[in-house]
C-alpha cells in the first residue's frame, strides 16, 4: 500500500494542529477527503460510533531506549487529546485501541510482537502498529489491513489513532525532510508519558553510517540523521525543570552523530554540559541530576577519544560507555561488514580505561555467525578473557529477513548454542564488582527494583547500587552516601550512612517548613501535569512532585500518571488573563491561587468570570445590531444571529462554566 501522507485538507502535523488550540479538551473538526484515505485495503462499512479523546489507548513498546522514547512521546500525544493510556498489560483488556511499538533487531522480539497482534484480532481490538518492524517491513502479512505510525511520524499518532477508530487505515511511513536533507526526526519538544519520571531519554540522531550485514533496524531507521545541537539542549534544559534526574542520550549509534550536519558526539556533550551546569545554577533543584552517553560504534568514536576522555571524567557524567564489539574476530568483522579491527576496539577500550579510571565499559557478542570458525569464536573468547567487561549482552546469531546474512549458510543450531554457553560460562565466572566491597560511595536514586523491596541507584560509573527502603527519610529522586556491604554479579547493595541519614532528616523538615510557609521551591519552566481522571492537574511545588514520585514502582501504580508537555503545549499568543504566566495557555493553569487573587472558584477568579461575563454581554448585544443592519430579510438576519449567539454560548460555557 502507498503512503498516506495527507489525511486533511491543512496537512498538518499533530503538534502543529495542536498549538492553535487554546485548551487541551477543544477538538477541531476535520474534513476528510475520501479520497485520500480510502484505498484498497479500507474497510469503510465501520459504522462504530467515534468521539476523538473519548476512548482509552493501550500502549506497549519493545526494544532499545529509541523505542521507548518513541513510545513515551506517542502516549503523552495521545493524553493530551484525552484519551485514556494503558501501560500496564493486566489492563490492557479494558483498551478500545491497542498500539504496539516493535522492534525489529531480534527474532524473538518480533515475534512476540506479532502474538500481540494475535492477541489483539482475536479480542476484536482496533490495532495500530508502530516501531522498526513494519516500517523496515511494509508489506508484511500480519500487519496488512492494519494501520501503521512509522518511526519518524510519531507526531501524527493521533490522527493515526482517530481514524483507526473510524475504521479506516492510514499508513504513515515517509522519512521527515527539510530540504531534501534527512532529519532526525519528530520534534523533541512534544508531550511524553515518562515510565519513569526521574528519567528522560532523549534521541540525538536517527539510523547510522553502517551498513552490517545482520541488521535490520538499518532497513527501518535508514541512514544518519541528526537533531541540532540547540533542539538537543533545549530539551535537556526543559526536562531538567521538571524534576528528571538522569538524562540518557539515544540513538543508533551516537557516536556518529552530527556528520551530517556539520558537528560531532563531543561538541553536542560539551554542550548539554553546559545546559546542565547553567540550569543548575538558576535552579539549584536540579544539581544531582546526571547524563549518561549511549550505545555508540567503535568506528566513529575513535577520532574522538581524548574528547570522550574528558567528558566521561566530568562529574555530571557517568563513567559508562557501551561499546559493542560482536565479535573477537577480525574475518567475521568483515564479513558483518562492521568497518573497525579487533585492533580498533582494543584501542577504545584501552584509552578510554587509562583516561577514565574505574569506567565501566559494557559491550555485545553474537555467537554463531554464519562464517565464523572455530577459530574465530576461540579469538572472541580471549578478547572476553583481556577485559572481563562488566556487563556483556550475549546474542545467538538470527537471520533477519532481507538482510545479507540471511542467505549465508547458517552454522548448526547445536554449535551456535554451545558457543553461547561457553561464552555465557565464562561471563558467570567472575564478580566484577568485588572491589567495590567496603567503599563509601555517592548514589543517585531513580528507581525501585522489580521485586519492590529495595530502591535502585547508580554511582559514578554507573553500577546499580541497591539500598533497603527506611521509613525515616524519602530515599527516591535523592543522591545519598552509602557504604557497600555486598557485592553481586549484577549489583552491590549499600547502607545509608549514619551522617548521610542525619542530613536527609534536616533537609525534609527544611523543606517541610518552607512549604508551610509558602518559601518552598516551586518549579520553574515547565510543571509537572498529573492526570486525573480525564483532567489534567498540575503539580505546584516540590513537595508534591516528591509526594506523586515516592512510591513509583509499586505493582500497584499507575505508570502512566504523569504527563510531561513540550513547552509549544504551555505558549499562546496571549495570557489567560486569571494568572501572572505569560503565555501557559493551561485550562487548569489558574487552579493554584496566585498573588493577584487569593479567591477562586474551579480554578477561575471571581473578576475573571465578571470580565468573561461582561465580554460576553457585549458580544450578543453587538452581534443582534450587526444583524439589525444586515441588507436583508429579518428571517435571515435573526438565523444568522442565532448561530453567532449559539456559537459564543458554547464556547463561553467551554471556558467558564
């Protein structure tokens, strides 16, 4: 099927559409030409009854932090619409709409993504399909007659989800272009449903300069394309204000980002660095929170390493890079066509580790490639036994469809998995981690384990530290001083200190007493929205933030309470005219009493309703003189009036009542 790429007459994007609207519950209303949604594959007999915002949407994503990020964006675009999102799988029954974000990099992966398309047909559901696999796919069978977002539409999700609901099937697949040239993508600044809301994965570029043999997310994501510097930072500097402590920077390979646009991986840290310490130093709030550089390739990073060096030394940087290597051998190398020697990576992992001492450094092996021999699995292994990486993401060999490795002559299934156990045996052999044993370290909280008993947290090179929950201090969304008292594979479990402790007990009577007073601190850009129910509420100050956040991770949360809005949601050309913000644009901005009017009533001040009611006076009372003066019958002229008068009633009661 051809892409559908104009549903309306403006052609607008979602996010373009929703700037116009003063309020997030207004809809506009939409003239579709038939024409251009109707094709072969429609099912226009549909009759199923569709109010846009009114349904509930059950969001699930598979794969690397791009995805994620993609899926977190498509549900909080989708929340500010007003449709219900579900997040967890226990509910997902309840869903009107299921809209599944694959990823394409493994068979496992896509299969499970496809038994969820199953699942959904089966139980009737409207389905629509997103991520690397049916955009790197198009034509394939499970997805034919559904309809699909493709990974750089994201922002048009809406329009996807309100016509599925109609019934009809829109495919949205083109890569976004300015100029001819290749984009990173949808915006950065638009609505997201964060998992966690202490973390923020922002992509930095889109596909690579790669073209490896086994892979197929390069036929989804195609080649690099890169967000500028300035975009980049400007959502650094937006999330920062809203309480999100870790920053992950995403993408296919970051460190090709920006060669094609003029810059480099080194210019774009320096610089969110610098967003990062100037944020800090208006927003004191905001001084724990920590970046951490993703996944990049040893090819592009090596002309960089001396920058890199630096960077992964400063202190508001993890000490963490994931380099994969695949393999150990440089003819399987070539033959996955990945650009770089045994020799290149050795020359990574060997600087980076004497200009970055206690750098953890994680990586990726596939076992069982097609050409690999022997001895070449034997060179993987010794290459293992040089660095014993902390973490290694171990992988059989799968064909992916359409991929040169594909029609190469696969080994036995029996020697592919006895190279995994071998290489998973020696992984298991040792406890990287063991001496860390007794040392005190600076921990940052962001999460809680998946069993619910302990709080998660990483220290500066980023190994994840487990500390016991206490009902004496809030330990979430803090950065504490513990002591190592055991070491895991995985892990190492810490104690708070007895003086750490001490200061986490002053600084939450501090903060409690500032808030009694009014003195706390109040969040500075943009607010967190918190929804309930089907209304959007914002969060005033920290203590709340603290209080929305504390228990996140419990079996019985709601993942997807807080809406983080991109700062296009909060502008408007004028004030609101009840508050002292300029420009929020918020229906619910006024519910927190501000200087000017301590008196309010559904979150709108008594002498805003004077001056609305009084407007609106005016309005009928000027729109019956028009139509007296009209050079017309007075049937008319009363029919005109009444459409105006019924038109400024609905919209009056809209906002006031």
């Amino acid at each position: 099927m051809e892409d559908i790429e104009e549903l309306g007459e403006s052609g607008k994007s979602a996010i373009e559409a929703s700037n116009t609207r003063k309020h997030l519950n207004t809809v506009a209303i939409k003239k579709f030409k038939k024409s251009s949604i109707i094709n072969d594959e429609l099912d226009s007999n549909d009759s199923t009854h569709f109010l846009p915002g009114k349904s509930s949407v059950y969001v699930k994503t598979w794969g690397c932090g791009h995805n994620n990020s993609d899926g977190e964006y498509m549900a909080g675009l989708l929340a500010t619409q007003g449709y219900d999102i579900i997040l967890e799988d226990s509910r997902r029954e309840s869903a009107d709409v299921w809209l599944l974000n694959s990823c394409a990099v493994k068979g496992p992966s896509e299969q499970t993504f496809i038994n969820d398309i199953r699942k959904a047909k089966e139980r009737g559901k409207k389905i629509v399909v997103a991520g690397c696999v049916p955009q790197g796919n198009q034509k394939g069978a499970e997805w034919k007659g559904l309809s699909i977002v493709g990974v750089q539409q994201i922002d048009r999700v809406i329009e996807v989800v309100e016509e599925t609901l109609k019934g009809n099937i829109v495919r949205l697949l083109k890569e976004k272009k300015e100029d001819k040239k290749k984009l990173g993508g949808a915006s950065l600044d638009l609505p997201k449903i964060r998992k966690n809301p202490y973390i923020e994965i922002i992509p930095i570029n889109t596909g690579c300069l790669n073209q490896c043999t086994y892979c197929k997310t390069k036929h989804a994501r195609g080649d690099l394309g890169s967000y500028s510097i300035a975009e980049i930072t400007a959502r650094v500097d937006s999330v920062l204000s809203e309480g999100v402590l870790e920053i992950w920077l995403t993408s296919e390979d970051t460190g090709a980002y920006g060669r094609d646009i003029g810059t480099n991986i080194v210019e774009l840290l320096w610089a969110i660095i610098n967003t990062m310490e100037l944020h800090s130093f208006n927003h004191p709030s905001s001084k724990n929170a920590m970046l951490r550089v993703g996944m990049t390739n040893p090819p592009y990073i090596l002309e960089h390493l001396k920058g890199m060096g630096e960077i992964l030394k400063h202190p508001r940087v993890y000490s963490f890079l994931h380099v994969p290597v695949q393999c150990g051998s440089d003819s399987v190398l070539e033959s996955m066509r990945r650009q770089y020697t045994r020799a290149d990576f050795c020359t990574v992992v060997d600087t980076l580790r004497k200009d970055v001492p206690g750098i953890s450094i994680a990586t990726d092996i596939i076992c069982g490639f097609p050409t690999e021999t022997e001895v070449d699995f034997a060179e993987t292994l010794s290459l293992l036994k040089m660095y014993n990486f902390p973490v290694v993401h171990i992988s059989q060999f799968y064909p992916r469809p359409g991929t040169p490795a594909a029609r190469m002559q696969r080994l036995n299934t029996d020697i592919v998995k006895n190279r995994s156990r071998a290489v998973t045996k020696y992984f298991d052999s040792y406890i990287p981690y063991e001496s860390a044993m007794g040392e005190v370290l600076d921990v940052l909280v962001t999460e809680r384990s998946s069993d619910g008993v302990s709080f998660v947290g990483h220290d500066k090179f980023y190994r994840q530290v487990l500390i016991a929950a206490e009902e004496s201090v809030r330990v979430m969304g803090r950065r504490l001083t513990v002591k190592i008292i055991e070491v895991y594979k995985w892990s190492i479990r810490g104690e708070i200190t007895e003086e750490c402790r001490q200061r986490l007990v002053i600084e939450d009577e501090k903060e409690a007493e500032e808030m009694k007073n009014g003195d706390g601190v109040t969040i500075n850009r943009m607010p967190k929205l918190v929804r309930v129910q089907r209304k959007i509420v914002r969060l005033n100050d920290v203590r709340q933030l603290h209080d929305g956040m504390e228990d996140y991770g419990k079996e019985d949360d709601d993942d997807g309470v807080v809406l983080s809005l991109g700062s296009k949601y909060l502008e408007t050309e004028e004030d609101c005219g009840d508050c002292e913000t300029s420009g929020c644009g918020e229906e619910n901005c006024c519910s927190v009493p501000n200087s000017k009017s301590q008196d309010s009533e559904n979150g709108k001040s008594k002498y805003g309703k004077i001056r609305s009611w009084a407007g609106y006076c005016v309005f009928v009372i000027g729109t019956i003189a028009v139509a007296a003066t009209m050079p017309t019958r007075w049937s008319t002229k009363a029919v005109a009036a009444t459409l105006l008068i019924g038109l400024s009633t609905y919209d009056f009661a809209k906002r006031n009542i």
